[in-house]
C-alpha cells in the first residue's frame, strides 16, 4: 500500500453536515478568519496568522503545491447550510511500512459545540480504513486541550498515555495526550 497514491486526488467526502474537499485559492478569508484567532491558535503548535498573506503564505499555497505530489492531506472543512470553510482536517503524517496515519483539525470558534469535528473526524477515519486500509489512525492534543480530546473520545479513539514536554509550543515545552484507534476497533 502507497498511502501517497490514495492521497494525488483528494477526493471528496461528504457528510450530513459537511463537505471535507480540496482546500483552494479561494478558501483563504475564510480559513485566515479562524487561523487568526488566538482563541483557536491556543493549543496549535502555530501562531496566530496576523494577516492574509500569512494564512496564504504559510498554509494555503503549501498545501496546495502538496496535491500536486501526494504530500498534502488537508481537507477544507465546509459547512452545508453556509457553503463556509469552518475548519480543515487532515492526515498530518503518515507511515506506508506501518500503515498508519496521525490525524489533525482545526475549527473556526464560531462553530465549536455542534459536533462538526466529530463528524469531520469520524468521515476522515472512515475513509482511512475503508479507502486506504490503514491499520491504526492516532492523534494527540495539548494536554489541557479538553475539547479536542473530547471530540477523539467520541470517534472511537482510545487514550494511550502522555507524552511529556515532547513540543515545544508558544514558548514552553507541553505535553501531549496521545489517542488512537486500530482497524479492529472501528469493525467491531
């Protein structure tokens, strides 16, 4: 298995509330709308983006010259009713030898709460053991990252223990909650 060759055509995937596609050009006011919030930055290994350019810069344009060589993984997150980008989603690294992947999102504030990242995050572990045969689908959060392990804990993922001061974040040395779920899990 080439998770790479999975990854040359994002494809689409759509849920009851959402659209995860392919992160574009015309993406950048909404993704810089919550990429600039400190609020959401918080618990990211990022800073918060000052400007557009940055959020174009530094994400957008990187992601979008990833496609090209089956490097990116990020999903627009948008929002059926509004046809908004609320967030991204992605497999942020992956192992072909051992068939697994590490999971990433990030949502606009504005829509915490309403379970849009549980569905994202479900959709995306789904198309990894359905559509790439991964064997084992982890993530990790800041230790004091409530909501996002929250939202691990309701896709199924099991927490596995701490990583202590492994990143470096804003300054300090943080630790990280690691969570994971294996095929088995999501069949049974």
């Amino acid at each position: 298995m080439v998770i790479e060759k999975f990854l040359s055509e994002i494809p689409l995937l759509e849920t009851q509330s959402l659209l995860l596609r392919k992160i574009t050009l015309d993406d950048v006011d909404d993704i810089f709308e919550f990429s600039s919030d400190i609020e959401v930055a918080h618990h990211m290994t990022w800073e918060a983006n000052r400007n557009k350019e940055e959020t174009l810069n530094n994400f957008v344009n990187v992601v979008i010259e990833g496609y090209k060589r089956g490097q990116s993984a990020d999903w627009a997150i948008v929002h059926k009713g509004s046809n908004k980008v609320i967030g991204t989603c992605a497999f942020v690294d992956w192992s072909n030898q051992h068939s697994k992947a590490e999971v990433g999102y990030v949502l606009n504030k504005n829509y915490w709460g309403y379970g849009f990242a549980t569905e994202a995050l479900s959709e995306l572990i789904k198309f990894g053991f359905e559509c790439i045969s991964l064997n084992r689908i982890e993530g990790g959060c800041d230790i004091d990252n409530i909501g996002s392990e929250n939202v691990m804990l309701k896709v199924g993922m099991k927490f596995e223990g701490i990583l202590r001061k492994n990143e470096f974040i804003k300054g300090k040395f943080r630790d990280t909650k690691i969570f994971a779920i294996l095929k088995e899990d999501f069949y049974s």
